[in-house]
C-alpha cells in the first residue's frame, strides 16, 4: 500500500518525466542561422503544421498570432496580459476541482502524518492495511481525490511551455520596446548598461514569482493557526514544509538565473504570470472556502 509520501515521490518522478518529454520534444525551432523562428500575422496554421509539428501549431500557433493581432492595437504589455489571463482562466476552469484538492491534500497534511506515525516503522501487510484503509477514509470525509492532483500537472505544464515559447516566436514582441526598454536585449545586458528599467522589470518578476510560490503556504499555514486556535491547541506544522521550503528557494534562484540570461520579453511574461497565479490562488481559495462551507452544512 502507498503512503502519502510515496504519492508525492510517483508526482515529483512523473513531473521530471514529463518536463523532459516536453522539453525534448517542444524546443523552440530555429533557423539554419540559430535564430528563434518568428510567427507573424501571415503565419498561419498550415505552415506552422507542415514546417514543424503539432504542439508548435495546435498550442503555439494561437497564442503568438494573438499577441501579434493585440500588440498594434493595446501595446505588448496587455496583449501579454491578455493572453496569459485567458490561458489560466480556461486552465482554472478545467483543473478548479483538482486545483482544490490539491489545496485540501495540503490543509490534510498534519492528519496524515499522524497516521503515517502511528505506523511507523510498522512493515507487515495488516498494518499498512490498516494505514491505507485509515488514509482513505480520510480522503473520503474531506472529499479529496490524490489521483486527480496528477491531471493539474499534466495539463498545466505543455500549456506553460506553449505560452512561453509563444512569447518567444510572437514577431510583435520582438521588435516591441517598453519606454527604452528593447524586449530583445536580455535583463543581464540591460543591467550594464545601467538602465533602470532592467533592474526594475528584474525586481519586479523577482518579488512576483517569490510571492506566488510562497503564498499557497502561507495561506495554509494561516488556515492550520485558525484552526488549533478552534480547537485549543497549538497549530501542528508538517515534516515535509522546510523540505517544501527549500526547493521553493531552489526554482526560485533558478528562475532568477534563467530571468538574467533570456530576453526581457520573458522576464515581462513571468511576472504577469506570477501575478496571474497569485490572482488564481486566491480564487482557488474562495472556491476551497465555499466548499467547506457546503461540506458543513451538509455533514
């Protein structure tokens, strides 16, 4: 029988795979120069089809002609904007049950590790029968499905990859500037130059993503004092949250490192990401709210 550990580790595994799969298979094409191909408003659908394959014209396709059709009209930031809020607001209304029960997964983790506890060290087939059958009742009264946590990563991830190299290939935000900001020039070359810009749009994408990796836990954490305070008793933190800790700081400083090196169209792009996805959590945790309040009044 699995723990919930051992869930968590299948998650981490088949994330990597898919990463790599996605990576490997969906790299941003290039020219015979090792230029970045570029879409344009004359692309269409069938080039992109017949020239290279179907993530690039199903998934990319779309999104970078959008951004091209917006730019002359509302400028590269909002059709930026524009495109990264209709992806996730599609995306949210697809994965919202899952996104939730990812939430619950994490507000269940003290009650889990007590189970995982009390069978400690416990190999024997009854027990971790037992354990299993006392997890599962637990999933069952929250109402919460670790299975369906797996389809938020698999749909999330291409859809990621395809609006990043969609940012990347949109011909109107290459040649796009912002002030005397060139999108073209990466952050790293803009900060030697001393322009300010840079280093705000860095500060900016930095602070954005630490916000939206850091914010799911810091609601959880508030949610877990509320909730010994309830019931009288200090609020229990799970084993698990400094390793969670770590490698939060880990993608952070890869993000940042990444954020130097590439153009500073996609340091624009993950900052409105970030940004999209502190919005989404919060929704998420309204949409959470209301459905413990209907778990309430139903129980």
């Amino acid at each position: 029988m699995k723990s919930n550990s051992s869930v968590k580790k299948v998650m981490m595994v088949m994330t990597i795979v898919l990463c790599a799969v996605v990576l490997s298979g969906c790299r941003v094409p290039t020219d015979a120069s090792g230029a970045i191909k570029q879409i344009t408003m004359d692309t269409s659908f069938q080039d992109i089809m017949n020239s290279e394959n179907w993530f690039s014209a199903i998934l990319v396709w779309p999104l970078a002609w959008t951004i091209n059709m917006l730019t002359p009209k509302i400028g590269v930031i909002l059709a930026i904007t524009f495109v990264t809020i209709m992806v996730n607001g599609l995306l949210l209304a697809v994965t919202m049950r899952s996104q939730i029960g990812m939430q619950e997964m994490q507000l269940l983790q003290p009650e889990l590790e007590k189970i995982q506890r009390k069978y400690e060290g416990m190999t024997d087939t009854a027990s971790r029968t037992k354990q299993f059958g006392e997890m599962q009742a637990l999933y069952a009264k929250h109402h919460v499905n670790p299975g369906a946590m797996f389809l938020v990563q698999f749909l999330q991830f291409p859809i990621i990859i395809a609006m990043y190299q969609a940012v990347q290939r949109a011909s109107a935000v290459k040649t796009a500037t912002v002030g005397a900001m060139s999108l073209e020039t990466t952050i790293w070359n803009g900060m030697k130059s001393m322009q300010w810009e840079f280093f705000a749009l860095f500060i900016i994408m930095g602070t954005a993503q630490f916000i939206s990796m850091s914010l799911p836990m810091w609601i959880n954490k508030r949610k877990a004092k509320k909730e010994a305070e309830k019931h009288h008793r200090k609020p229990e933190t799970p084993r698990q949250s400094s390793q969670m800790q770590s490698m939060q700081y880990y993608m952070l400083a890869m993000i940042l490192v990444f954020g130097l090196m590439w153009p500073a169209a996609m340091s624009v792009y993950w900052a409105i990401y970030s940004l999209v996805t502190i919005a989404k959590t919060f929704i998420v945790q309204k949409a959470i709210e209301k459905h413990r309040v209907g778990q309430e009044g139903r129980a």
